[in-house]
C-alpha cells in the first residue's frame, strides 16, 4: 500500500522537474493551484491533479494548453492502454486534471476534445443482519464495536468516524452530526 508520504514526494519531485524543464509550468501551475485555493479544492485533489498536468507537461516539453487535439488523444490513448485497473483511476485523474486546468486558464472544455468519463452505476453491497451481528460479535474491544456501529450503522466514511466526538450525538433525536465530512460539508445521519 502507498503512503501518503510516499505520494507528497512523488507530487513534490514531478511538479519540480516540470518548472525546472518546461517553459511557462511554472506561471501556469502557479494560476493552476490559486484556482484550486480559491474555489476550495482539497490539498490532496490539487496533488493529484498537478501531478497529472506535470506528467504531461514533461511528456510533451511544452504546457498542455500548447498542445493540438492529437497529441492530446494520444497522450490519453497511451494512458488508456498503460492502466491495469477496470477503473482506469489514473486515465480519469488525468482528465479531470486536463478539464480544471481548462477551467483555470478560463478555455472550454472543446478547446481539448477531453472524453466524458462514464461512471459505474452499481449498487452497494448490503450486509445481512445476521452479518452485521456476527461482525459485532467477532470485536473484542468496545471502541471496535462503537467503530464498526458507526461505520456501518451510520454510514460514516473513516475519517468521519475518527472525528465523531460524544457532543456530535444527539440522544433526543437519535442522530448524529457529522461535522466538515466529505467536501467540507456537515450532515446529520441517523444514530442507528
């Protein structure tokens, strides 16, 4: 599994040889990343973008918005066929990149002929009672089964479970407040 330190180092080194070797990377990223700030991006999505707009800026020697629709589709083409995963993570980080890079230099999204990603439509998968108890049941520490309960029972993504404090609980109401969960944004889920 990758670190995340891992993943800042390998950020940090791409986007360095691109403003060290490409022509104008440096005022382009620069607008890039004030973009991503000043509509609230995440840090880890301007990481993920930015590497993919630094990859290609060195594949290329030039910026991406210097580049014709041909060496663009076949930039995606290359990518398309390099990925090993059904979801082609990588493929579409990279043309997410490609459109807020888009956004950012205020061009459209033809100026790129960028493909429209498709995404699964399929449905969760649900665990049974009697597997939900038998999960509970298989916790030897309480805080594991509180986890699980709020994991599951809730609904809440890790991080959301790991920032739940005893105020967030409302017994009155049964609910739960998750507060600045996914998109930094706070909801109430029932307290199951």
């Amino acid at each position: 599994m990758i670190k995340k330190e891992d993943e800042v180092v390998k950020y940090v080194t791409i986007i360095n040889r691109a403003i060290a070797e490409v022509p104008n990377f440096p005022e382009l990223f620069h607008r890039f990343k004030r973009t991503m700030s000043v509509l609230g991006r995440s840090e880890s999505t301007c990481r993920n973008y930015g590497q993919h707009i630094a990859a290609m800026a060195l594949h290329f020697g030039k910026i991406p918005t210097d580049l014709d629709v041909e060496q663009v589709q076949e930039y995606l083409f290359l990518l398309q066929k390099r990925s090993k995963t059904p979801s082609q993570t990588y493929f579409k980080h990279c043309v997410y990149g490609l459109r807020f890079l888009l956004k950012s230099e205020e061009l459209p999204y033809e100026y790129l002929h960028l493909p429209s990603i498709k995404h699964d439509k399929k449905l969760p998968t649900v665990l049974s009672k009697e597997e939900v108890w038998r999960l509970l049941k298989n916790c030897r520490l309480l805080k594991h089964k509180v986890l699980v309960g709020l994991l599951y029972g809730c609904g809440l993504r890790c991080m959301e479970a790991r920032s739940v404090r005893l105020q967030d609980l409302d017994f009155d109401r049964e609910q739960l407040k998750v507060v600045q969960g996914k998109g930094k944004k706070d909801r109430s889920s029932p307290a199951i």
